[in-house]
C-alpha cells in the first residue's frame, strides 16, 4: 500500500465521520423537535398565582369571611436530588416511613407527573414553615406554595357561606384544565354557586430557572406572564345579627328560619338548626370534621330551611282563602258553621259561624275545609281536574311546588300534586274535593319548604307579588346582576283579595291564636300552623310579616316535632321581627329567656334513632 | 537558539489562520456560556472567559517563540521533552492534585496543569524521532514495532493509573501514524472489529455472538474455496472472538465499578438515566436539539447559560455551538475543523524529512481523536470520556498543549523549503 492511498484512507475516515457527525446534528436539530419541547421545559418554569378570594360581607357590611395565608409543601419529584431525607424528616416532624408512604401515595394519584409540582404536604404549620424555609436550598425539588384558605368571624350561617374544599377529578375534568389536583374551589354553599366571582383568575409568571431550580429571572420581561385577578367581594343579604339571633332561638331544636325582606327578595336570614361552625370546615382537619358531621345522627350539615319539605298546616289556609276569593266561590262575608270539625276533620272550640276573616284568626278547619270543597268542586268546571287545576296553579304562584331558584346549592321543590297524580291513585274523574279535602288545612298531599313559606309570605306582604329570593345582594358594590332576582313574579291572585286575608292575619297576633307573638308599636300580620307529622310529635309552625302597611320583613319559622305553632314558632318569629324592625330582642326578656333555653333535642331521641 | 536563516514567510499562514479562529470560537463560546448579564465585561479574569482570554495570550506568546526556535532543537530535544514529560508524570502520580477523582493536576501556586497534556506532543516528538532514525524500518524490523508500541504505551500506562481514563485513550490515536508508517491496514481495520465485538458483547450475551460468529464462519467456508490454512485461519479468528467477548463480559460484570457500568450502559441505550449518568448526554442534546435549524443566536442560549448542560465550558462546549449557532453554524464549525484536519495531513504529507512527517501525523491523530470523542460525545453517539475540544475547550494548560503541538509543526513545516535548498 502507497502513502497516497494511506492519506486517502485518513481523509476517507475524517469525513466520514463529519458526515456522520452533520447527519446526527441534523437529526437532532431540524428532524426531531421534541428538543425545543425539553429545553422549554428545562428553562420556563410555570408559576402559578393564585388570586386572593373575594370577601364576604353581610348586608350591613360586616365583614364575616376571609382569607387566611396557609403553607403548602409542593414537590417537583422530577427534581429531588441528594436529598437528606432524615434531616428533611426531622424538619417535618414525619417518621422515614411516613415520607416514604407519603411519596408511594402522591405517586398513585391520578395525573401524577414527576415534571409537574404536587402538594406533598398540606398546610404545614408556621413554625415549620419557617423551618423549612431556612433550609430550602438543602431540599431541592421541594418548596413551599403560600395559598389561602377561609377563616369566618361568625360561627353563624354555614349553610349560607358553605365551604371551600379541594377540587375533584371530575371538576378538573368540567373546567378544561383551568383547576388543577390541590386548587381549592367552593363546595356548597354562596362560595360554590359564586366560585366564579370568588374565586378570581389564576395568573401565570413564567421564569427562567437553572439546573437546580433557581430562579434567573422573568421570561422576556414578563410579556407572557397574567396577572391574577382577585376573586369579587360579595355583600350577602344576611342580617348577620338577625341570623345569629335566629340561630341562638333554635339552639337545641330542629327547625328552620326563613326571614325575606318582602320589597326586593333578600333573604335577610336562613337558619338551619342543628347547624355546624363553619370554622371546622378549613384546614387541615377538613376532611375528617366533614365525615363526623356526615355521620352525625342530627344531620347538621342538611340544609333544611331550602330543602326539607314540611306540611304546612294551618298557615295553608290564608292562601285557600285568596284563592277561594279569586275563584269567586268564597267572598269576605261567606260564614260557614264550625261543630267541632268537618265531617273527619276535627276543630277546635270557637264561636260559630264565622266569616272568612274571624275564620282565619281563629284558624277554623271547617271552615277551609268548606273553602277547599268549593274550589275544588267548582261547578263552573266540567271536572274536578280542571277545577283542581286551578288550585294548583294559583299554589304554583305562590312558589309551592318548585324550586323558586335561590341563590345557594340544594333546593328542594316541596311537594304540590298535579290533578294527574291524583287520577292515577283514585282514577280518572272519580275523586273530588272531599277525597283531598285535608288539602284545606295545609294536610295531606302538600309539602312547602321554609324558604316556600317565608316566599308565600312574603307574596301577600306585598298583596300579590314576590321577587325570587336570594342570598346575594352585591357583589363588586354592585347590585346581583341576575336579572331573575329583580324581576317581579306575581301570583294568579288579584291585589283586590289580600285585604281581608291580611286583616285577618293582623287579628291573629292581636286577638287569634298567636297573641304571644304581639310587639307592641308594630302590626303584626301571621298565621299560625301546627302541622300533623306522621314521625312524631307535630310541627310547630308560623309565619308573619310586619309592619302590615309597607311590610319590611316576611318570616317563616318551623320548630320540627314541638307542638302548637304558637308555642315555639310563633315567639321565635316575634323576637327576630322585633330584632329586625328595632333592633333589640331582649324588650321580652322571660320569652326570649324561655325560647333560648328551650330545649327539645331529647324528645326527638327515641324518634331520631328510630329513623337512623 | 534563534535561528537566523528561519523564513518566517513560509509559516502556513492558512493554518495560522484556522488556529485564531478557532481560539476566538473558543473564547466566545467560553463567554457565551458563562455570561451573565450583569457582568458582561469580557475582560474580567475573575471569570473563566477572562482568564481564557490571558491563557490565549500566553499560548500566542509561546507559540511565537516556538516559531523562532531553530527546527533542529525540536529534532535535538525530543528525547528529554519526551523523558520531561514521563517525569512529570511519574511526579503526578506521587504528590498530584486530585480533581473530579483524577489526580493528574500538578499544582503550583495558583497555576495548575496536567503534565497529560504536555506528554502528547513529547510522545509525538518522542516517536518522530525514533522512527525517522538512521535505517529504522517500521514495516520489517519487529523490534523497531515493540519500540514504537513502548514509547506510546509509557505514558499511556502511567496516566490510566492517574485514573484519566480520557487522556490514555487518546494516546490510541498514535495508532494512525504507525499505519501511515507500515502498520498494515488489517491491524486497523481488525481494531475496528474488536470495538465492534466489545460494543456487541456488552449489548447481548455472549453465548449469542459465539453462535452467531460461528454460523458466519461456517457460511464463509462454505462459499469459499475452502483451503487447509484458511479453514485454520478461520476457526482460529472464532475461538479467539469467543474469548474476548466473554472475557469482556466476565470484565463488565466482575471488574468493573457500578459507576463504569451504568455510564457504558446509558451510551449503549440498555438503562435510560435521563438525570443519573444520562444527564449530562441528555441536557447537551436538549441544548444542541433546542438550537433548530439556525440557532438561538449569540448570547441567546438558555440552556447553556443557566448551566443546564455540566462541564459546559471544558468538555461540552460543542453545545454552545450548537445551541447557539444552530444547525447552520454546526455545519461551518465541523467543517472548518475537518478542514484544519485535512490542511495538517496535506503538510505532513509534504514533508521531506520523516521526523517532520511522522510528528505530523502524529498532530492530525491528536486532534482528530479529541474532535471525534468530545463531539460525538456532546451528541450522545460516544462515550461521556473527558477529553476537551481542543483549541475551544476552557482551560490554560489544555491550550496550552495544543498550542504547542500545533506550533512545533508549524514551525517544522515552515523550514521545508529551506530544506529543499539545503539538499538541493
């Protein structure tokens, strides 16, 4: 072999290796472009900013939610390198299996990437906060995420503000990618139907990071970055007194406090009770506190006010009356004759015969059940069905029936029976007015909640309409924009009927049967009710609104299981219309002493295990 | 010393010129890759592109001086540079400065080096000179070939036991000049094959290569005109390819420290370690691969600038280039530096006296080597094995060495002319 070959063969090889050499660089970087991805991903970090949450006020403008700083131990696993893990340990206070099961479970979780951040310990303490923060550089991978969660300066309310709580995979799912495993969202409550406007926009910072995590600087100055916008203030229309108030009347009851300002709609107060703190619904514990209140044989966390149907007993029978009116079957001098009751319907003593509005004062059941018989069997009409029809939807007008579409998560519709519903137990044009006649009285076939009620209540204050109640009465400062909630609804009665009717709710508190209920200086219009419960004792029940010209507070009250409604509803009422009209309650202070301690949960025992 | 007949006109000004363009490259690829915007001064010495900047101005000062040394001093000296450097070497050894697990530093003051480096062009030397002695033939004299084999394989042996695995390799290169002096091809090309099998042998077990070695001979004997001595020939390269790859095997499970075997594991492709011993291979070819077609353009590299990519500066310059220069300014550099090859071995060739020739080729392998480890390394086609890119590479005494390696050539090949005339 030659020299020259020999060269030749050298210079064969160099080229043949810088042509190996472009091929691959080529490859890597015009073919494949997944590098841009990596190098993206290496440099950019993406930082989450979490909006703070909007507030939340009462009416009046106190302040009753907030937002409190919490630190969240986060983890890129992708970026764990020479970790002591005792001293880490140590720092947290977790035995090396802890950490290790710790690490297995994130590893389970759904969605689980070791590039992304993943909360690897809630809510640690500040102390450990601190802790940690002086030897972050020690544990690279992890850092703390500063986020915020609820604090209430009222244990009043829970069912109103609801709760915040960590997002499902299901809401992951819903917000197309917007929440992510750890964000917090509102679970019931004001905070979960307004999470839009509480919750605010989460911004982005994009920054440059080097190899081990530390921040170089913002990603072009920032031109990719978003800032995050604050979650909206909210004003509630709860009267943060009243509602408290109301909560301490039904401490030791079951029952609920509806309180609707007739004018607008607001609810000024939603009392359920047994109720929660709903303090017990942040932090760490949140999880387990849920779970006890689940468990719990009370049902503290039942939303009764919006949810729980009752029978609404006598009170039913001021809406007959109108109805009756607008039927044309029933005018303000029609007396009817009371021997103790309407053929199976019993009645109490009083003087006989009545017109309709001595009837209403002293809630007479024959004389509704005679009422109900001639709206029902209204001759005008070819059948009972279309009579009954009638009936329903001038019901229907009053909000029963339906979900009337407040503002907060869970309500219920009451019960109101279709003429259908009827045809199908006792077939087609073979019942009539006597087959339902308990309907009269607020019996049988009927179911209001008290949100319902407090509604209906609010419709004759107003002598015929009402505007959807809700929870909400500002947000931003400025007024709820939901159209639904500044629309009048006006019932199938003409404003002409409610006179009488409201003369006759006036002689309840001044000379009928909830005389106990009287405020002196303010005419109280209301009905008492005591609603036959076929679980246990009866429903105590009463509803009112006051003053009777320019009414500024319609209220439903019912004490589950405590007997007349002039017993316990109706004082209940009495104090929070007082509270609301004066400010004070403590004007009666033997009532108000006899409704606070009032106790009536051991009654209920033997009834409440019966049904769990 | 200085000779007064030296022409300096005769200095391949070409390659003068590849030389300071690649040592600009260099400096601002160093730059480039330590830059922060807050200190932008390229003459701060505090940082490594400023102490660069002064190691160039030694190397040019250095390199002056060589190109005014007489070119028979080079001749003259080769066996003390050479026995210099064993020296130092051996020193090395015994009071070194151990670095990242190497201990091949010698430390004085604050001026370290690696005497590694100065040995290469001592064994160049070293070699020329032996080679180009009075009736030496390297092709017949099988004495001459276990010489040669010596003279490479002493400092060879004495840096693997510094635990520089990178630099000892590179004395491998030599093996292109003795084949351009006699060593006959097959040796380079059985070579090949031997890699080759080692490669295989630690991908699949070796029962399978033994098998499949066997059934190819056993092919190759059958098409061929079978004779005695190839049939012997042929069984005999088997048995011997069985041997090695199972003692290759049996060294890989058994001798090897864990740390050797995942870095040969991750190069083969068997582990993925994307950030254990995988990381460095990954983040320069993330680096290189985020470069596109036309690069992210100077001082514009996020990879290399928030130290993505470790030993940026030494041993995985290659990535600024690319990531900085793209695809585009890749293909000039390889070019350029192929070039620069090719211009070394078209002036080695051209010389009249063997000891300038055989230094030449010994120059071209060097760099060759260290081009084809350090860039096929950067792009995860070799083994991660800590050789700088020479001329690019930070760090003084590695430019240092290349300087004078290229300048003694330079320098020889400068006097051709005068030599011409002299014989003439």
């Amino acid at each position: 072999m030659n020299s020259s070959v020999k060269q030749k063969t050298l210079l064969i090889i160099f080229i043949s290796v810088a042509f190996i050499y472009i091929v691959r660089l080529f490859y890597l970087q015009v073919v494949d472009t997944s590098y841009v991805f990596f190098a993206q991903n290496n440099v950019l970090q993406e930082q989450t900013i979490y909006p703070a949450r909007g507030l939340i006020y009462d009416r009046k403008g106190e302040l009753l939610v907030y937002n409190d700083a919490i630190y969240d131990l986060s983890v890129i696993p992708d970026q764990v390198r020479n970790l002591d893990t005792t001293e880490f340990c140590k720092v947290l206070n977790i035995s090396k299996e802890e950490f290790l099961s710790t690490f297995a479970r994130l590893k389970r979780q759904k969605g689980y990437s070791k590039w992304k951040p993943i909360v690897f310990q809630r809510q640690i303490t500040i102390p450990t906060y601190a802790a940690f923060q002086e030897k972050l550089f020690d544990f690279q991978g992890f850092f703390v995420e500063v986020r915020t969660d609820r604090k209430y300066k009222h244990s009043n309310a829970a069912h109103v503000m609801g709760y915040i709580g960590e997002v499902t995979d299901r809401d992951i799912e819903k917000s197309d990618g917007y929440y992510r495993m750890g964000d917090f969202m509102g679970i019931s409550g004001v905070e979960r139907i307004y999470e839009k406007e509480l919750g605010g926009i989460k911004g982005t910072r994009y920054v440059l990071v080097d190899s081990k995590n530390r921040t170089q600087g913002r990603y072009k100055n920032g031109e990719f970055d978003t800032a995050a916008i604050a979650g909206k203030d909210i004003h509630l229309s709860i009267d943060q007194e009243l509602q408290a108030l109301g909560e301490a009347l039904l401490q030791n009851k079951t029952g609920s406090v509806v309180a609707i300002e007739p004018r607008t709609g607001e609810v000024l107060a939603l009392v359920s009770s047994p109720s929660y703190d709903p303090n017990l619904m942040v932090g760490r514990e949140r999880g387990n506190r849920y779970m006890e209140l689940l468990k719990d044989p009370s049902k503290p966390l039942f939303n009764r006010p919006i949810s729980a149907p009752y029978p609404p007993g006598s009170i039913f029978k001021v809406i007959v009356g109108l109805m009756g009116q607008q039927e044309k079957v029933l005018f303000p001098n029609t007396s009817y004759g009371c021997n103790h009751g309407y053929l199976f319907v019993g009645c109490h003593p009083h003087g006989s015969p009545l017109a309709l509005r001595g009837a209403i004062a002293v809630s007479c059941n024959a004389y509704f059940c005679q009422v109900y018989r001639s709206i029902v069997n209204n001759p005008r009409y070819k059948h009972v069905e279309d009579a009954y029809t009638e009936f329903y939807k001038h019901a229907y007008s009053f909000g029963m029936g339906h979900a009337l579409g407040i503002d907060l998560f869970g309500e219920g519709q009451g019960v109101l029976k279709k003429a259908t519903y009827f045809d199908k137990i006792y077939g087609r044009h073979r019942w009539q007015a006597l087959t339902t006649i308990s309907m009269g009285i607020g019996q049988g076939e009927l179911g209001i909640t008290p949100l319902q009620m407090a509604n209906a209540t609010a419709a004759i204050a107003n002598r015929g309409y009402f505007y959807t109640p809700h929870i909400v009465k500002k947000i931003n400062n400025r007024a709820n924009p939901n159209p639904k909630y500044t629309t009048k609804n006006w019932t199938t009665i003409d404003t002409g009927y409610f006179p009488v009717v409201i003369e006759g709710m006036h002689d309840v508190i001044e000379n009928g049967t909830a005389r106990i209920a009287k405020i002196p200086g303010i005419e109280i219009c209301g009905k008492t009710g005591t609603a036959q419960n076929p679980h246990g004792k009866d429903h105590s029940i009463f509803f009112a609104f006051a003053p009777k010209n320019n009414p500024k507070i319609a209220i439903a009250v019912v004490v589950e299981n405590s007997g007349f409604g002039a017993t316990w509803a109706a004082p209940i009422a009495s104090l929070m219309m007082e509270q609301y009209l004066t400010g004070k309650h403590d004007t009666r202070k033997a009532l108000l002493e006899r409704m606070l301690n009032g106790n009536l949960t051991h009654r209920n025992d033997s009834a409440r295990f019966k049904t769990k | 010393m200085i000779a007064p007949d030296s022409k300096p006109s005769r200095i391949d000004w070409i390659t003068l010129v590849l030389y300071y363009f690649l040592v600009i490259v260099g400096l601002l690829c160093v730059y480039a890759s330590v830059y922060k915007e807050t200190n932008p001064n390229i003459w701060d010495t505090s940082e490594n592109y400023g102490r660069q900047l002064i190691w160039i101005g030694i190397s040019s000062f250095i390199g002056l001086m060589i190109l005014l040394i007489d070119e028979k001093f080079f001749f003259a000296f080769a066996y003390p540079i050479y026995g210099i450097s064993v020296l130092l070497l051996l020193a090395v050894l015994v009071a070194g400065t151990t670095v990242k697990g190497s201990s091949s530093w010698i430390e004085i003051g604050s001026f370290r080096m690696q005497p590694a480096e100065f040995a290469k062009f001592g064994s160049a030397l070293a070699l020329a000179r032996y080679l180009s002695g009075y009736n030496v033939q390297y092709e017949k004299d099988k004495k001459v070939q276990l010489i040669s084999a010596g003279i490479i394989l002493l400092p060879m042996i004495i840096i693997l036991l510094q635990n520089e695995t990178g630099s000892t390799l590179v004395f491998t290169s030599f093996i292109f000049v003795l084949y351009r002096e006699g060593l006959p091809g097959w040796i380079l090309f059985a070579g090949f094959v031997l890699v080759v099998l080692a490669v295989l042998a630690l991908l699949v077990s070796p029962v399978y290569i033994i098998i499949g070695l066997t059934l190819l001979a056993a092919l190759f004997l059958y098409f061929v005109r079978r004779t005695n001595q190839l049939i012997l020939i042929t069984v005999g390269a088997v048995i011997l390819a069985g041997l090695m790859v199972s003692s290759i095997d049996y060294v890989f499970e058994n001798v090897m420290q864990p740390h050797q075997r995942t870095r040969i594991n991750v190069l083969l492709g068997k582990e993925v370690d994307i950030k254990g011993a995988g990381y460095n291979v990954q983040q320069s070819k993330i680096a290189i691969g985020s470069g596109g077609l036309w690069g992210k353009g100077f001082l514009q590299g996020t990879q290399n600038k928030f130290r993505f990519v470790p030993e940026q500066s030494t041993d995985f310059i290659f990535c600024t280039i690319g990531e900085e220069f793209g695809f585009v300014g890749s293909l000039i550099f390889i070019g350029l530096y192929i070039f620069l090859l090719y211009r070394l071995l078209m002036m080695a060739e051209r010389q009249r006296q063997k000891f300038n020739r055989i230094y030449g080729y010994s120059v071209v392998s060097i760099l060759f080597f260290h081009f084809v480890i350090n860039v096929g390394m950067t792009l995860g086609i070799m083994p991660v094995i800590g050789i700088p890119l020479p001329f690019i590479s930070y760090g003084g005494s590695a430019l240092l060495s290349f300087t004078i390696l290229l300048f003694i050539f330079i320098r020889l090949d400068a006097n051709r002319v005068n030599e011409l005339r002299n014989f003439s």
